[in-house]
C-alpha cells in the first residue's frame, strides 16, 4: 500500500488517462503472457486434455469466489490502492506459474492467479469509471480496446520465447519483473477514488434492482466471449470443414474484430449515444451467429465471426461506465456486483456448448448462443436514459 493513498497528484484528465491506460494494458500482457505457454506448461507436466482442462478451471473458480470480497474492499478503500495491490500480486503469481512443478502446485497457484486478477481487474476497471466522469465524451471502450492489444502483444512476445526455446520460467519471471516495475512507476499518476462506505451486508452481494438490468446484458454478452474465445476454431474445424492448421482462422478473425470494436466504439457512443450502441450489439451478435449457422461457408462464417467480434467488443466497457454512476452503490461495489452476474455466463455457459453438441451438432448449439445477442438487444430498451448521459464529476 502507498502511503500517499490520499494524495491525488496534480495531473490533467489526459495524463489520467494514461496512467490508466498503462494498468490496462499490464493485465492484457501478463495474462496473454501465461496464456501463451500453456501448451508448454501441458506438455511439461504430462497432462492430457482432460486433466488440463480441469487445472485450468482453478483460475476462474479464484476469480469467482472473490468477487463478493473484491467489492467489499472497494467500499473501504480507494480502487488506486486495491489496483496496487492487485497488480503486484498478479505479478507475483505469473513468475509462480513458470515454477510449478507438479499438478497440485499449478491448481494452487492458477486459484491464486484468478483470485489476483479478480482484484487487479475490477479495480481498475473502477478506476475507469472515474477516469471517464472526468471527460464528456465516451472513453470508456478504448481502455479496453487497450488490453486486447496487450494481449495480442503478449501472445507475440510468448511465440518468440516458444520458438527460441525460452524456459516457462525464466519467461513469466521476467515478465513479473517488468509488471512490478512499471506498477510501481505509474501508480503515483492515476486517480484517487474515496471508498464510498456500504450498509452492511452479507459477503456475497447481487446487483440492487436498478443495476440488474446491467448484469443480466453483461451475462448475454459474456456467455457469448467466452464461446468464442473456446469455440471458434473448434466450429471452423468441425462445421465449416476446415484443415486444423487453419481452424485458427475463425478465432483470429473474431480477435481482430473485437479489438477494433473497441477502439472505435468511443466514436460510436459519441456519435449516435449508448443505448443504440449497444442495441446494434446485441444485434450484430445474433445475426453474426445465425449467419454462420445457417450458411456454414468458409465467407460466410468469417463475416459472422466479424460481426459477433464487433458486438461483443463494447457491450461490457460500456455497462460498466453505466453502472460506475449508481447512486446505490459504489462504483467498485457496483461493478463487482454485475461482474458476479457477468462471469457466471463467462464460465457456465460455454461448457453446456459441447453438451449440446454432443446432442444436436454445433450448428444447434451456436444457433441457441445468437439468441443471447437478441436478448441483450431487448433488454437495452429497459436502460433508463440518465444512465446513457456522460457525467463531468469525478468519482
């Protein structure tokens, strides 16, 4: 913890925004750093695809078991210092996933790694809100657009380290080191935020009805990431009937999309308001699945893996900027709240993809997911519109 925790500096909202930018972008390097060498670290261990798959549900079970008390600390201290803390024992713990030598050590150190990038993420995700309160205009998406180049970056930066054969451990060792670093040196130039003291309540605390809305378009819009970050290139292998070399390309695409999504969604929001953003989200998600579904081409597919990209890229960085104005809660709190929500149809849903399947074909499967895009597309009109309106007041 820093002790000048309350001590903003004198800065202007551009060199806020940097210093925000900069903690973005450190999440989306370091996870897409150990993201890179799981196949390493399989191969290391010995595990098959099965046991892989179950160690590698350690990490959102940390990240979901902690959100409840992610949003407790934001209510008594401020998001800089939560974000601090986090950052550093994200740091931490990457250097510890090169080091794990056995599968109980790696189950406990990706519960830990989830559990720090619950912290790191939410906090600095408030710490946005605050940051976007100081502007008029929309800038909410481009910090996220941020950690996807990050992790395109880091995904770059783990394929060399791959290809030269760079130990896991010498590789997220020297990532942490470099995370700790620049944590340490921009810290000083984000904003603070006053923990705004909560009622007390049980641990485990659900979104108040005004914020439920929210939760529920977020669970749509994560249910519909995490499929593809999952089933993509499996839909490409197995429905469009392409080679395994290219079954990539789906995934890649969708990338692509997503992150352009999210740096020229800002303008988007500018120009023609939250509300018909997000509507055309829900939108471009259902008919990009559907279009996919219903003409199972090569074309075809991509288009529609194109469109879910872009649908999907705005729709959380902008419910979050609407919640981060609740006047029930705090921002942190808030956020942490339909992040709860949010994450279940991160981790649940995707799952239920091969069960279904297993049944009726992926075709089926991907077919039900669009109507996820409809229901975000629905619920956006039940969005009040004080909730649309920028805000010029810092958090």
């Amino acid at each position: 913890m820093i002790a000048t925790d309350k001590i903003t500096p004198s800065r202007t909202p551009k060199q806020l925004r940097l210093a925000n930018a900069v903690f973005f972008f450190l999440s989306g390097f370091g996870y897409s750093s150990w993201a890179s060498r799981i196949p390493t670290i399989k191969h290391q261990l010995h595990l098959n695809e099965a046991q892989l798959g179950g160690i590698l549900f350690a990490m959102p079970v940390g990240l979901l078991l902690t959100l409840p008390l992610t949003g407790k600390l934001l209510s008594k201290y401020s998001s800089r210092r939560i974000m601090l803390f986090g950052g550093l024992f994200f740091s931490v713990v990457l250097a510890c996933i090169g080091f794990a030598a056995n599968v109980w050590q790696l189950v406990l150190v990706l519960f830990c790694f989830g559990v720090s990038r619950n912290l790191f993420n939410i906090s600095t995700n408030a710490q946005a809100v605050a940051v976007q309160a100081l502007y008029e205009r929309s800038i909410m998406a481009n910090f996220h657009g941020i950690w996807s180049l990050a992790g395109f970056a880091g995904a770059a930066v783990g394929y060399f380290m791959v290809y030269y054969n760079i130990g896991t451990n010498y590789h997220l060792l020297g990532v942490s080191i470099l995370l700790v670093v620049f944590s340490l040196w921009f810290i000083k130039g984000t904003i603070y935020q006053a923990p705004v003291p909560q009622v007390k309540k049980k641990l485990f605390t659900l979104p108040d009805k005004s914020l439920l809305n929210f939760a529920l378009i977020c669970f749509a819009s994560m249910a519909c990431e995490n499929t593809m970050y999952d089933w993509s290139g499996i839909y490409f292998e197995k429905v469009i009937h392409v080679s395994k070399a290219t079954a990539t390309e789906g995934f890649v695409v969708y990338m692509i999309a997503m992150t352009l999504g999210r740096f020229v969604g800002d303008a988007g929001v500018n120009r023609f308001g939250i509300k018909n953003l997000l509507r055309f989200s829900g939108i471009f998600i259902c008919s990009g699945l559907l279009l996919a579904v219903l003409m199972p081409y090569t074309i075809t597919a991509i288009i529609g893996f194109i469109l879910v990209g872009l649908g999907v890229s705005c729709i959380v960085p902008m419910v979050f900027q609407m919640a981060g104005k609740s006047t029930t809660m705090s921002s942190g709190t808030a956020l942490a709240a339909i992040s709860s929500i949010g994450y279940l149809g991160f981790l649940i849903v995707p799952p239920f993809i091969g069960f279904i399947a297993q049944v009726a074909g992926l075709r089926v499967s991907f077919g039900l997911i669009s109507l996820l895009g409809a229901l975000v597309a629905v619920l956006v009109y039940k969005i009040k519109e004080d909730n649309t309106k920028p805000t010029n007041n810092p958090a």
